[in-house]
C-alpha cells in the first residue's frame, strides 16, 4: 500500500471506531495545488493525499481545534497527518501546555522531502519531471517524527547532517553589510502577517506587534516597524522555532525569513544543546524559574 | 491606430521620469513591483502582473493624512504639502479597473476622501495590454479584457516594431503632444481569452450569507492579510495618531492612515471587545460579501476585476475562482457539508 493509500484506511479507521471527529491532512485543491485538509467522516476519506506538494505544517491547526465546536461540549478529538519536522511543533506545543496529547491522534509520515514551490500554483510544483527538493530537505536528516501514534511508510535511509551552511553565508558578512542585507530584505515586507498567522509557535491572542495602543510598535509599514517586527517575532521563536519553514514559504515578498530562526536555532544549539521540539521536555528551555527551582534541561 | 518604437518609448519614459514622479514596473530581488523610476533602464517590460497592485500609488499603506504641531502651549496644523504629479506607467487593464473601483468609493461621492482626491488627481494612468491571460486571470468575467483600454488615460499595446498608443483622455493626450508617431500597418494582436467564471448575480448572495460553507472553507484560512493588501480594490484602512517627533517645548504628532484587512482576526473589534465576526468563516465570508454584494450595493461597481493575485498570493490555495464556482451551484452546502 502506498503511503497515501495507508493515511486514507487509517484515517477511515479513526472515524470507524469513532477514536476522532475529524482528521486533519493534505487534499489536492484547485490549479492542482496542495492544500491542508478537514475531514469529518469516512465518506470524506479519499479527499486525503499524500505526496511531495505537501508541505504545510498543520500543527498550526490544532490552536481551532482545542476549542469545543459548541459551548459546554468537550474539544473534539482529532487526528493529525505530521511530517517529521512538523511533529516537532507537537512537542513543543505539548510542552507549553497548548495541546493535549490525548485528544491528538498522531498520523505521522516518514517524509522523503518535500517539492520546491509546493503549495502554490507555481511551475516548478506541477511540472511533470521529478521537482527538485527543498533547501531545508536536502539538509534533513531527520526523516522519521518525533512524536506519533501510527507510522506510515519506511523511513528512507539518509545519510545528512545539518551544517547551517546558508547561516554561515550570513555570517560572513560584516555587521555593516549584514545590516545592509536585513534592511533591505524588511523594506518589501508589507505587513501582512502570514509569516506570523502561519506559524504554529505565534499563538498569542493578541500580538504584541499589534496592540491596538500601539505600545511596542507603530502601525506604519515603515522599515523601522518591519525590523521590530521581524526581529521581535524571531527572538520569541528562539528555542522554539522548529524550522519548518513555513513563514518563508508563505510570504508574497519572498523574505528569507528562515535565516533569522536558523540563526537563533544555531545559537541555541551551540549554547545549550538544545532543538527545539525534537524530545519530549516537561517545559521550554526559556521559561521562567521560581526562586530555588531548578532548571529541567 | 499610432505606434511608438520601443526606442522612442524608452526616451519618452527617460524624460518623463526627469520631469515627474515615474511608477512602473520594476524587478526588486526578483519580484516585480511597481516603483519609482529614476530612468527607462529600470523598467521591466516582459512582466506578468507585479505582485502587488498598483493602488499603493494612490492609497499608499501608510498615509499620513494630518500632522499636529504643539509649540508650548498652541496647537497648529501644518498645511499638507501638495502632491507632486506622478504618471504611473506599465499598470495592466484589470489595474485600471481597479482604481475605478476605488475612485466609486473614494471620490465617487460627497464627502470625496481629501487625501485620496489629491493623488488622484495628480496620476496619470499609462497601461499597458496583457499579450495573454495568465493563471489565475479571469479579467473577462468581471467585465474586463486584457486588451481593455477603460479608466486609463493611455493604453499601450506591443505590436511589431513597437507599441500602439491608444491616448484616451486629454491628460494622456497631453502626455504623447508632439511624440513623433508612425501609422499602425495591419491590425492590433487580439490577447488570448481565459476561461469564463461564473459570478452569481448580485441579488443571490444574501441567500447563501447563513451556508456553512463558509466555515468549512476558512478552516484552512491562516488569517493573514495576503489576499488583502494585493488586492487592487481592498481599501480598508486603520486611523492612528503617533508621535512623530517630540522635544522640549515642541511635539510633532502625525495622523496615521495605514491599510487594515477585514481577515484578521481583531479588524472588527469593538470598544468593550466585542467581535462581531468572531470567526474565520464569518471574516472570510465577509471578504467575498464585500467583493460581490456589499460593494455593487453601496457604491455601484463589483468589488472584484479577476486580476488572479490574490490567487497565485494565498498560502493554502483559497482560490476566488474556485468559490465563485461552488457557490453558483445551488446544492454546495450539502456537497461540502459532513
């Protein structure tokens, strides 16, 4: 059985043994792009895919789902398709007490990488030759989640190790020229928030970058708010950010924004030792201790 | 028809740009965006549509629509500056279209929006035809063509040798006053024509405004702003006072217009924190309502010119073709419905 194929008789399986209400995994929209999808019933199943356009990270969605559909009811429970890297938002979200792990069936996916311009209706996704791979696939040695219920697939064997090779290129610019780079990249940003929006870790209520009161930020889409913005957001998914990549992906002016969470990832790597979500932690490594307690990690 | 060289076009765009504010076209790490131009150089000719619709142009993202000045203890209001005259050039038919749009709601009526009315004013509109519909295009089912010389002042369209000037207004005109023109020899291209999409008459809509629908299509929506702020006729705005400068004895206290989107989640927040539309279907929907019903009821002109950006912009593939297409059929709630 394919990998999709086994995602559709799990997920039938799921709703057959009445274990979830609703499975949360990729179909093919329209202008054949890939999409994540929201299925609630057996006869929805074969609306599932899974190929190499699937690039969402849908752990994003879990924030809707840990609200009752109808007041007084229970959350429902759901089930989740998850790529490796994608699984280790579960725990990270797991350890910020955002989720509850009893109410995830966790699918997980061992992932052969995922195609460039997956996700929109780009050439390079539909084009019938064998897309070319991610940046962030081809430097992934981590092909198997973190976290999962049910395995689907073989995980492929690969023999890569992450050498934060596109971090190093920034670094080697001068504090000046690096400087020039940022500004310039943030001077496009239009203030959009779909890095923001999409991203599982960005789940405050209200963002402090937009407070009504304007109290850290102005409203203005000047380069002065954009760097707080992006700067900002960046330090707040330090040890936190699990790379998935997508507010990069989701961004309509094209900023490389994962340079600054690969940056602040390879920081706490080297600090501490530490990436984020890829063990189970009782609580993040940035959290605050009360006096006499000790740190978990 | 007049044909103008490309060679003779480039010399005029140099001048232009020399003599006033120059948008077009222009390749920014890659993409494509309308800019200021200091030279025909910068230009990128072989384009698609820029990413962003040219309505920056006229309602900027960030306006500042009235600055207060405090000197001790008196208060003046500076005299806005006068807008400088700008040409935006290269913009595409459905663009044009757009600033139509805009104009029925800016300047269509009393009160006419004051710092719009002055940019407006101050523009010049120099198109240029689409050779072909793209992906996403659907132009022609809202009314519109890719070769469609409504709104502008000038449209351009390449032919053999150069393009064809189609200067429709007395600002246009002025504009190509004493350009040396050859005579067209042979007929204009006609651009390819895209698919046609269905748009459910206006009077429909309130009917489908209670379908789940709706819910089960924002599931997937992020809440971010993208479809928005491409948008040529999303013009929603937020309004803020900053302090611009302040020192003793002197403050600088600036009137902020800046864009807003009816997708976020806290657009529609009331004093108190109430959220009339707390959900991401009922914000979804409302940016459909808007663009198909609530826009041709209040100001006249549909709210949408199938442009396609919002299209090729979202990050999960909420494709304003595909939705015209379910809710035109009459039985989408149950086909989508659990």
């Amino acid at each position: 059985m394919s990998q999709q194929e086994q995602i559709r008789a799990k997920a039938r399986e799921l709703f057959e043994s009445k274990q979830v209400e609703c499975v949360i995994g990729y179909e093919t929209g329209s202008r054949g792009q890939v999409r994540p999808a929201f299925i609630y019933g057996v006869h929805d199943v074969d609306r599932l895919v899974w190929n190499q356009g699937c690039t969402h990270n849908l752990t994003l969605y879990l924030h809707d789902k840990q609200k009752p559909a109808k007041k007084g009811e229970p959350p429902p429970r759901v089930a989740i398709v998850v790529k490796p890297c994608d699984s280790r938002d579960l725990n990270v979200l797991l350890a910020e007490t955002q989720i509850e792990r009893e109410r995830v069936y966790v699918i997980g996916v061992a992932c052969d990488g995922i195609a460039k311009g997956a996700g929109f209706a780009r050439p390079s996704a539909n084009s019938n030759q064998q897309p070319a791979m991610q940046d962030r696939c081809l430097r992934c040695g981590e092909r198997v989640p973190v976290v999962y219920d049910v395995l689907i697939g073989e995980p492929p064997q690969v023999d890569l190790k992450d050498d934060f090779a596109d971090v190093a290129r920034l670094e080697a610019m001068t504090p000046a020229e690096r400087v020039a780079f940022w500004l310039k990249q943030y001077d496009r940003c239009i203030r959009c928030y779909a890095c923001r929006q999409v991203c599982p870790g960005c789940y405050c209520n209200v963002c402090m970058f937009e407070r009504d009161d304007s109290l850290w930020v102005g409203v203005a889409t000047g380069v002065k708010e954009k760097e707080f913005f992006h700067l900002g957001r960046a330090y707040h998914l330090a040890a936190r950010c699990v790379e998935c990549n997508e507010c990069e992906r989701v961004c309509p002016m094209e900023l490389p924004l994962s340079l600054l969470n690969r940056k602040l990832a390879k920081e706490v790597l080297e600090l501490f030792r530490y990436r984020a979500g890829v063990e189970p932690v009782k609580a993040p490594l940035l959290t605050m201790l009360a006096e006499g307690e000790e740190p978990l990690i | 028809m007049k044909v103008i060289t490309q060679e003779a076009l480039k010399a005029w765009l140099d001048r232009l740009a020399g003599e006033t504010a120059l948008f077009a076209p222009r390749s920014v790490d890659g993409i494509v965006l309308y800019r200021p131009v200091s030279r025909s150089g910068e230009i990128v000719f072989d384009y698609t549509r820029p990413k962003m619709s040219p309505k920056e142009a006229i309602f900027p993202s960030t306006d500042n629509i009235v600055s207060f000045e405090k000197h001790s203890q008196d208060v003046t209001l500076p005299e806005p500056a006068l807008e400088k005259q700008q040409v935006v050039f290269g913009l595409r038919p459905c663009d044009a279209h757009g600033i139509n749009v805009l104009d029925a709601v800016f300047i269509g009526r009393e009160p006419v929006d004051l710092s719009y009315a002055r940019r407006r004013e101050a523009t010049t509109l120099v198109g240029l035809s689409c050779p072909q519909m793209w992906e996403g295009c659907f132009c022609t089912s809202m009314g519109g063509a890719p070769d469609d010389p409504s709104h502008m002042d000038v449209l351009l369209t390449a032919v053999v040798g150069g393009y064809t000037v189609n200067a429709i207004t007395e600002k246009g005109k002025a504009l190509f006053a004493g350009l040396e023109l050859s005579e067209l020899t042979g007929e204009p291209p006609h651009p390819t024509v895209g698919e046609t999409v269905p748009v459910m008459p206006v009077g429909q809509w309130p009917k489908r405004f209670t379908d789940r629908y709706w819910e089960l299509l924002a599931e997937r929506c992020i809440g971010c702003r993208v479809c928005t702020y491409v948008c040529p006729t999303c013009r929603c705005f937020d309004v803020r006072d900053q302090v611009a400068e302040r020192r003793t004895n002197y403050a600088r206290y600036d009137r902020l217009r800046c864009w807003d989107a009816c997708t976020g989640p806290n657009y529609r927040v009331t004093a108190g924190g109430h959220n009339p539309r707390p959900t991401k279907g009922a914000r979804l929907r409302n940016r459909f309502f808007c663009k198909f019903y609530y826009m041709s009821q209040d100001y006249g002109p549909t709210g949408c010119v199938g442009c396609g950006r919002c299209i090729e912009a979202c990050p999960v593939n909420i494709d304003i073709v595909e939705v015209l297409h379910d809710v035109s059929k009459t039985s989408v709630a149950t086909e989508v419905t659990a």
